[in-house]
C-alpha cells in the first residue's frame, strides 16, 4: 500500500517537474491567457520569446551536425551565427572554427532556411563558368574555388568551408552525414 502511494506520488512529481521544464509550452500558454484576458501587447511578446526559445532548439540541433575536429585540432563553435542571421533574413545557422596550435585555422558554417542561400544554387550549378571546380563529398557535390569550399545539401542548406587546406577542409567534410543533414528542421 505504502509502496502505491509512494509510486503514484512520484509519477505525480515527476509530470509536474516535465511540464514546468517546457519553458516553449509555458511561453505559449501565457500568451494565450494574455490573449483572452485581452493584453494583446503582452501576448505577442510571450509569442516572440517562444520563437527565440524554439529558433535556439533548432541552432542546437543544426550545431550537432558541426564535424568533431581533426586530430591534435581543436573545434570552437560560435554563439553569434543567429544574430547575424536575422539580418540576412532569417534561418539557422552553425558555425565553428578548427584551429592548431594557433597557427592553423579554418572555419566551418552551416545556414539553413535562409532566403540568401537559395541564390547560392545558381552559382553552384554554374561553378565551372566561374573558374571554379567540383569535388565529390560522399554523394554531395561541392564547388572548390579560392581555397573556400561551398556546398548546398537539399537545395536549403549551405555547407562552406574556408580559410584552412581544401585537402584538410574536404577530409573534414566528408564526416557530416549529408543525409541526415537533408532531414534537418522537418
């Protein structure tokens, strides 16, 4: 009986904790009950904080498809990718810079669902009549031209490397699983 109540009571706890967790949920709920009680300033400043909250769950996950570093290098990945999105018209985006030792250095961004990069599919497509060339990563193609390395995954994400060797930076490359990259945000 005592082992009933002490479950049951748990189970209680452990949804109470779960729900309050959510802060996207209770962003929305506020905003609703601002709404019907009227305070429509209030409820679309609820409804903004939940669009930050959820445009950071999907920077977090964009950030996982970062590669780890090569050995002996070491891998930061940026904070500031989203403010300069928003400028840009919106999006996701990751970005992450290898360095070794401090002497070496090359920066990889991923953007996603951001109005510039479905330009980028044009000159892609054309990469041979700008001087450029293209190298196969796994089944993605990719345009190699001064020493920057630029890729569209599912016509909507934007895959470029610069700064370091193109040999290095396509090694690097060919770790992200393009596939599951693809799936990214559905």
């Amino acid at each position: 009986m005592i082992r009933t109540i002490l479950l049951s009571a748990s189970i209680t706890l452990g949804a109470a904790a779960a729900a309050s967790a959510d802060e996207i949920t209770d962003a929305l709920t506020s905003a609703i009950e601002a709404y019907e009680d009227g305070d429509v300033k209030y409820a679309l400043e609820e409804l903004e904080y939940a669009k930050q909250l959820m445009a950071a769950m999907k920077a977090d996950e964009l950030v996982s498809f970062l590669p780890d570093p090569p050995e002996g290098w070491s891998r930061e990945v940026s904070t500031e990718m989203g403010a300069g999105l928003a400028m840009m018209g919106g999006g996701t985006g990751a970005e992450a810079e290898y360095s070794k030792d401090g002497e070496e250095a090359f920066t990889i961004t991923l953007m996603a669902d951001n109005p510039m990069v479905g330009a980028m599919a044009g000159m892609l497509g054309n990469a041979a009549a700008i001087g450029a060339r293209i190298e196969r990563v796994g089944r993605q193609k990719m345009m190699v031209q001064d020493g920057e390395i630029t890729g569209l995954v599912d016509s909507r994400i934007l895959v470029q490397a610069k700064g370091g060797d193109p040999e290095l930076m396509l090694g690097v490359l060919k770790t992200i699983d393009y596939r599951a990259l693809a799936d990214f945000g559905r």
